[in-house]
C-alpha cells in the first residue's frame, strides 16, 4: 500500500507545538510527571571532548551533553529502570567535491549512555522548579542537567540503540549488549582517515546529540531531541586525532541542518509519517536534495534521507530514472562494537517498465537486522544522469510494515521522460501538420517519402497516422 502525502500535508513548523495522548507503552512505570504539565527534553549543549584512541584504523571519542526540560513537569530520570533517557552521538561530515557539488555524510555513531540521575543546574532556565537537591530522580522544569564527556564515554553504561522505541522512548530494562573492545567499543567510532586534515582538505565537521525519553515522547516532544555543534580535527594523528568543539550548539536542530548551513542551495525539509496527536506515535523525518549543473549536459544528485525518531525505518528510496546514468554511490555510518545490524549496501535496481531506479534492503520480516535508515541515522544516495531536475514523487519503503511505502511529493528528480515521437511528422519540423498531409498525398501509390507506418507503401493507412498523430508535438 502506498501512503501519498504532499509538500503541504507533510511540512512541519519548526515552532509547532505539538501535545498528544499518552502511549502506554511508553510511560512505563510512573508516569505520574505529565499530570498537570509537560515535559519537554533537549539538547541544550554539546561541550567537552574526549579522545580514547585509536585501534585498527578506528578513533573513539565521546562529547559531553547537556539536558534541557524546556517542560512544565518533572521529567523521570531513574536509573534502576526504563524511566530515564537514553543518549546518542553522531559525526557528520560536509565536503565540497572536486566538481564544485556538496554532500553532507553520516560518518560515526556510538552506542546510547542511560542516564541514572539528573542534577539541577540553569543553562536553560532558572530552575525555579528543581527536583529535590544533588543528583535527584527527576529533572526539574527550566532545570539542565550536564553529562560530561566521561560519562557519556562509560563503556559499561551504553547501549545498542536497536532495542529502544524511539517512537515511544519506550526500551526493555535492563538493557543488554555484548562484549566490547576496550579503547572504542561502543563510543563514537570514527575512521581516522575520514578525519585525517590532509586526506579531507574540503571538509567539514559536525557532532550530534540526542536524547530519547518516554515521557518526553508521549507528550509528543520529540521532535525537538536533537542538536549539532561545528568540529574540527588536529593533531599528528599518531593516535588519532583531536576533536575540537567550534562555535555555538544548534539546539533542537538535528545535524542535516550543517548542510543547508553552509550551502544555501540545499533544500531541508522536515517530514511526519503521520502527525503524533493521532497516532500516539513521534514519527519525523528529513529528506535533503541539491542537484548541481554539471556544465557537460549532466546533473549530479545528492539526497540525504536522515530518520530523526521514526521506528517503522526506512529501507527502500525509489526516484524516477532515464535511460543514463553513472557515478551511483550509496553512504551510512557503520554500526559497531555487536549491535545487531547489519553493514550491508542497499541492493539497486533500475525497472524500465516503470522507469525508476531504487535503493532497497529486505523488510523486517525477511531480516530484522537489515542496514535500514533507523532512528537517529541517515543515508546518502547520489548519481550523475543527463535527465534535468523537475518537481516529482519520491517513493519511500518502511521496514517494519511489509512493503507498505509512503511517497513525498514536489521533491527535485531527475526528467525521466521518455521523448515524444510523432509517427506522423514525415518532415521531421517537430510538429504533425499540413505538410505532413501534403507529403502524404504527394507521394500516394508509391514506396517512399509519404509511408508513415513503414509498410513500404503509401495509402489510407498513412493518411490515418497523420490524422490520427495531428497536432502532436515531439521532442
């Protein structure tokens, strides 16, 4: 089935306040902080870096986060269960590419801190409404609570991200996760090359954080969970290399952002499967797109299909397509450390019938630890064709529904269509007129110059194509 939303039906406000019903699976055992208010949980700073090292051409990191309840309830942070948030990190990297096109890539994850108890602090708000003192169960509204990066960095407390809703926020508890390597397992893994200052002269950097909450999510807030930071890199690079924080935190802004900050001609659009007031479930997402003017009668594509809290995932990205095209690239940052997902490419395939070409993996039910576009991720998909950009249909698989697909409308595609040929244009002048009757005529009986339907012979059978082809205009 396919689910058909336009650019109107499916853009959301960036202000947009959005109060839903209360999912029962994702208020586990409380639940008691939403009578009266809501919560509303964010990344209010991305500050302090650590470097671990580097192992088999890998460097680990992890940045310390600082939480936000920009609420009006208290918002559970209770360690010994599943009413507190889980954490993520992210690496983003921007390139300007030789022919003068840009992309934004995914280029590390980490595995997700559990927080056990929040501290009271004021980067947000005055705290005029604090949860207790010290290190409490609760974050107070207008409260912040930092995570510095040694936290953020404890291997034993992070998780894989695979078995956390991030629809509901809702995870099992405890969560379990298998053995890692001791300098990187489970932080945020970074190829050192991808990195690397000399090896990357056109590039950019940038770090996310995002935190997932049930309560934050049953209140439909969580569409607001993510934030970046610019980085960069220095260093020898003998043991990896440094991170280093620049400029200000982009609160409430997910990393695809860095994209549309630093080439105006990135489209961003942010995306809902379904508004979460009706279905009780946070479903956002982005699609990017530039499209570049090669100089050479091609156009090169790059879209980047980022999944902010959707569950359902994505596993299948399908555009129109003509009859060229080269330079086909496909990019997501690996999972890691045992999560059980795997790290394969998306299978292509180019339909002439219904002349599209797609990206697809299996579904859930075929595999459920399939490379889809899961929470908190994103993919690249990129090509060179000769067909010019138009307003058209991008069609999205969702993997956890069997098929079921969800199509975007107005998004910029390549021109796919076919050229239209005129059978009954003989002078070939673009359009089926007078003169094409008159050749007709001219050349009745005889074997040549009239013979529209190329039966070697001109009769009524040729003076029906151009009457019937009248007026018809080819390309």
């Amino acid at each position: 089935m396919k689910i058909r939303m336009t650019l109107g039906g499916l853009l959301v406000a960036t202000t947009a306040v959005m109060v839903g019903q209360t999912n029962s699976d994702a208020v586990a055992a409380r639940g008691g902080s939403l009578a009266g208010g809501t919560p509303d949980v964010i990344v209010g700073s991305l500050h302090q870096v650590q470097r671990y090292g580097q192992y088999q051409g890998i460097t680990s990191y992890s940045v310390g986060t600082t939480s936000c309840n920009q609420g009006n309830a208290f918002l559970d942070w209770e360690a010994n269960n599943n009413n507190h948030p889980t954490i993520g990190q992210n690496a983003y990297r921007f390139t300007t590419l030789d022919n003068g096109c840009t992309r934004l890539e995914h280029i590390g994850r980490s595995f997700l801190k559990h927080g056990f108890c929040a501290l009271q602090y004021t980067l947000c708000g005055s705290c005029s409404n604090p949860s207790g003192g010290g290190c409490d169960d609760q974050l107070g509204y207008n409260c912040s609570d930092p995570y510095d990066s040694y936290w953020n960095g404890q291997q034993n407390n992070l998780g894989p991200s695979k078995n956390v809703n991030a629809s509901t926020g809702y995870f099992p508890y405890p969560f379990s996760a298998p053995s890692y390597q001791g300098t990187i397992g489970r932080r945020l893994q970074l190829f050192t090359d991808d990195v690397a200052p000399n090896l990357n002269p056109n590039s950019e950097y940038f770090v996310e954080g995002m935190y997932t909450h049930p309560q934050d999510a049953a209140a439909c807030r969580s569409y607001n969970n993510a934030s970046y930071r610019p980085i960069t890199f220095s260093g020898s690079g003998n043991n990896g290399y440094n991170m280093n924080l620049q400029s200000t935190t982009r609160q409430m802004q997910p990393a695809i952002y860095a994209w549309s900050e630093l080439d105006d001609d990135v489209s961003i659009r942010r995306l809902s499967l379904a508004p979460c007031t009706s279905t009780g479930l946070n479903q956002s997402f982005y699609i990017g797109s530039k499209v570049c003017d090669l100089g050479d009668g091609t156009y090169q594509y790059e879209y980047a299909l980022y999944n902010l809290d959707c569950d359902v995932s994505f596993n299948k990205f399908e555009i129109p397509m003509g009859d060229t095209y080269s330079n086909v690239e496909q990019r997501f940052a690996l999972y890691h450390s045992g999560e059980e997902i795997e790290n394969d490419m998306w299978d292509q395939n180019v339909n002439t019938d219904s002349g599209t070409m797609s990206f697809s993996c299996a579904n859930e039910s075929d595999d459920d630890a399939a490379s889809a576009v899961r929470w908190n991720s994103m993919h690249n998909f990129s090509f060179i064709t000769t067909d010019p950009p138009v307003p058209g249909d991008l069609t999205l698989g969702l993997y956890k529904t069997n098929g079921e697909e969800f199509v975007v409308s107005d998004v910029q595609v390549p021109n796919a269509e076919a050229p239209t040929f005129c059978a009954g244009d003989l002078n070939q002048n673009g359009v089926v007129d007078g003169e094409d009757l008159a050749t007709v005529l001219a050349y009745w009986g005889q074997d040549e110059g009239g013979d529209a339907n190329g039966d070697g012979f001109v009769d009524g059978q040729d003076l029906a194509v151009v009457l019937g082809d009248w007026g018809c205009i080819g390309e």
